[in-house]
C-alpha cells in the first residue's frame, strides 16, 4: 500500500465520533484500500488501520426510504500493526498469538496488567509499560487499543451513539443463505476482556478459555 495517511482526530469527549468523522469520508473507497496512521508518525509508524473494513457493506434494500439505513458496519476497519517501519501480516499478529503471547509472558506482571486495565476503561495508555518477553509490550497495548476500538464499532455502538452523519445498523451476511442479518449490540471489547481475565488465572488453560468464551465466533 503507497499511501499513508495520518489519522488526524479532534480531541473531544467522544473518541468514537471523531474517528467516525474522518472515515466516513473514504465509505465509498475499495475494501481495505485507505491506510491510516493511528499510532506513531508517516516515518515511523506503530499501529494502522486499513478502512473500509471487510464487514462494511452496502445493504440491498427492496424499498429505499429516507430515513433507512442504507449502510451496515459503517465503520469496520482491519488493524495493522508495525515492526521496524514494516506491516506485519495477517500471519505475524493473529489473535491467537495475541492472546498467548499474554498468557505466557504478560498476565503474571502486575504493572501490565494495570495498565491493560485503565487502557480499557479509557482507551487511554497512562504510563511507559514494562519491558517483558515475546510481544513488545508497548507495541501489545497499542494494537490492542485499536482492535477494542474496532470491537466497540462492530458489536456495541450504533449510528447515533458515535453521532454519525450517516445512518448504519450492526449486521452480518449469513454464509448459508447469502442474506443479511441483523446482529443485537453486544458485549464490544468486554468479551476480549474476559478473556483475558481467565487467561491472567492459573486456573485456565487457554485451549480451556477458547471453549468457556469462544471469541472468534
């Protein structure tokens, strides 16, 4: 991908409206075809998104009415992590190793976990983390940040919550039948929370975890 560009946000009181203010923008843009800075600078940058994402769609409508969402998952987008300047692939940084890269050498550290906690609440990174194995932790966090963010986009907040200008609902296209279907607002970054939770018990394995919480469903 040629062009980056630096996602530049107003700091309000409502982070999800200022996102959605910038993206709704590229709507009509190809699948994935814009890429913007979110963490770090042009020259060298940490976290990205890829927009529009892969669940956005223009919904088929039998009668257009005005005041019927034309859109659903208005603002999906596929996070991209960077290492050493370079997009790491969908490969290198899959939940998976994601979440095991916790379990193995974060969820014992008592700082990290602090900060994954207040990170959660407020969207917010309040101090340098902890140098630790696997993952740089900084690098974690930030990632994180965005896919709670994105989680928060998809299965939690509608239209009208994040102050859209164009209107959207939560949907899903069934794989049987090719149809759309409405998703309920759900749990958003709560469920990969829990996850974590367990994950941070000795109690848990995480093949175990996967089954109490099936996250990728």
């Amino acid at each position: 991908m040629s062009n980056l560009i630096q996602l530049q946000i107003e700091k309000s009181d409502n982070l999800y409206h200022d996102i959605a203010f910038v993206l709704e923008k590229y709507r009509n843009r190809k699948i994935c075809s814009v890429r913007f800075i979110v963490e770090g600078t042009i020259k060298n940058p940490i976290v990205a998104i890829d927009y529009p994402g892969k669940k956005m769609f223009k919904r088929v409508l039998k009668t257009e009415r005005k005041n019927v969402a034309k859109w659903a998952n208005l603002f999906d987008f596929r996070v991209i992590p960077f290492k050493n300047g370079k997009a790491l692939g969908a490969e290198d940084f899959t939940f998976d190793k994601l979440l095991l890269d916790f379990k193995n050498h974060k969820s014992r550290n008592e700082k990290f976990w602090k900060i994954l906690q207040e990170l959660y609440r407020t969207n917010k990174i309040m101090e340098e983390p902890p140098k630790l194995k696997g993952i740089d932790s900084k690098l974690f966090l930030l990632t994180l940040k965005w896919i709670w963010i994105e989680e928060d986009f998809n299965y939690r907040l509608k239209w009208d919550d994040v102050q859209s200008k164009t209107k959207y609902v939560l949907a899903k296209i069934s794989v049987k039948t090719g149809k759309e279907q409405s998703v309920s607002r759900g749990a958003g970054r709560a469920k990969f929370f829990a996850v974590l939770v367990l994950l941070k018990r000795k109690d848990f394995t995480y093949r175990e975890v996967k089954k109490i919480i099936p996250l990728f469903n």
